[in-house]
C-alpha cells in the first residue's frame, strides 16, 4: 500500500478530527457513511472514531471495491475491501480491510458470516484481513493481520449493476467482530464504492 501525501494543514487539524476514546462498537451503527474502529490487531491499539465521514477532517479518503471472480456462468461476487486515509494523533495512516467469500450476491441481506482462513470459502463464511501501514518518529509501521475468527455482517451492499451485473458504486456495509491470538476488533462501517475490479 502506498499513502498519500496529505496537505500540512490536514495534520494541524488531526486532534480534532482523529477518534474520540470510547467503547467498541456492538453492532451497525446504520447507513451514514462512517469508519469506526476499537481494538487491537498486530500488536498495535486502535481507537478511531469517524461516525460521519462527510463531517470528519483530516480524512483524506475512505473508499471500498468490489472484486468478481470468472466462472462458467458468469461472475461470482468473491471480495470487497475498503480503505481509509486519515491523519489520526497527527500521523498519516492508512487502514484496509478485505473480506472475501465465494459468492456475497448469494445471500439475502442482512446476513452473517463466521470467520475462518480458507480463501473465498462457500457458504456463510468468509475470511478478514485488518493491514495498516504509517510512518512515525523515523519507524514505519507496516501490519497484515489474517486468519481471524469471530463473525462479519453484512447490513447493505447497493448499486448500480452494469450490462454484466458488475457494480461499480453504492455502499458496502457492515460490523465486524474479530478476535486472532488474544487481539479483538470491532469494526463499524458504511463505506461508498468507488469501483470494481475482475480477477483473472
């Protein structure tokens, strides 16, 4: 992952903008496009609190794709992920998250998925990736946490389909609650897609 370069008056801005300290999210926190974030992955503590993106300074980006897999038939719906750009405690950081199942269209939402490692795995499953990346006091950071367990639901997915049925735009949304090695996260988001990408 390569970050952007923010304008300096977006650091000047960060401790108004950066997440207020409170407790993990327990569920959805509904359709306003937002990011909030509470736990621990790799090692590193997070508390990050954007509940309304459009409001929020300091964000450079916050941003999902959809990625469809070639089959026999068609197209099968196998990952989405998302990423935020934000300076946060005046640090510039980048957070994504990747979810991946064999086919998300197959199922009636709101529906919930049970974390395991296979790579787009069939059925009401799917795997989490949680990586991070930012550069303080001359140390970079650079984190890829997988193999999580818990649970994803998935609130909203909408969009436009094209002539394939290939949806570029809408929202992905949703809750996530991990736990990996002792480390828990709870994730909220609603996050608009910008584009979508097919897979060879």
């Amino acid at each position: 992952m390569t970050l952007r370069i923010f304008a300096a008056s977006a650091a000047l801005c960060a401790a108004a903008a950066a997440a207020s300290a409170g407790t993990a999210p327990a569920a959805w926190l509904g359709e306003t496009p937002h990011f909030v974030m509470v736990g621990r992955a790799g090692g590193h503590d997070f508390d990050i609190r954007y509940d309304d993106i459009a409001a929020a300074q300091g964000v450079a980006g916050l941003e999902a794709k959809r990625e469809y897999l070639q089959d026999d038939d068609g197209f099968l719906y196998g990952d989405f992920e998302f990423t935020l750009q934000a300076v946060i405690d005046g640090i510039e950081k980048q957070i994504e998250l990747e979810f991946e199942n064999r086919d998300f269209a197959g199922f009636a939402l709101p529906a919930s998925f049970e974390l395991q490692e296979g790579e787009f795995p069939e059925g009401p499953y799917s795997n989490a990736e949680v990586e991070f990346e930012w550069e303080a006091d001359g140390v970079s950071v650079n984190g890829e946490v997988a193999g999580w367990t818990g649970r994803l639901d998935m609130a909203m997915d909408s969009g436009t389909p094209d002539a394939q049925g290939l949806k570029g735009d809408g929202l992905v949304a949703g809750y996530l609650a991990a736990e990996k090695d002792g480390e828990t996260l709870a994730v909220s988001f609603t996050v608009p897609v910008t584009e979508f990408e097919i897979e060879d």
